[in-house]
C-alpha cells in the first residue's frame, strides 16, 4: 500500500463550516479514511480529513503561496 500524504490529524479549535460535496469526492473522502484507518490502526471520522487536505493543497500551491507573501508584506507597510 502507498504511503498516504495525511498522516496526522492536529486537535486545534474548530471552526464549523458546512458545505456540500459531490458523491463520488464523498466516497473518495470514506474511501481515505478507510485507508488511513487500517494504516494507522484507528478508525478517522471522514470530515476530520477535510482541514488537512485543504491545509496540504494550499501550501503545494506555488501560486498561492508568492501572492500570499505578497498580501502579507503590503500590509506592512
């Protein structure tokens, strides 16, 4: 089996947001967490993966990452 890119869940304070998503991302989404449940040997709660896959998309983004550094430094000045 590959080495899946989510390996960790952080326990900050949450922030709810709900939102829709299409079936087949939903069963990709389960399909994961099954995944990653019998890697790690603890069942994961499919939403629960939502914020780290987000999180490990957006700092993959070279793009988004220049015009955030970008927003950052004109607001210092």
């Amino acid at each position: 089996m590959p080495k899946l890119k989510i390996t960790t869940l952080s326990d900050d304070k949450p922030v709810k947001v709900m939102t829709e998503l299409p079936a087949p991302v939903h069963r990709d989404l389960v399909a994961y967490a099954e995944a990653l449940g019998s890697e790690t040997g603890r069942a994961v709660e499919p939403t629960k993966l939502i914020a780290p896959m987000l999180a490990r998309f957006m700092a993959a983004d070279r793009g988004f990452a220049r015009s955030k550094r970008v927003y950052r430094s004109a607001g210092d000045g």
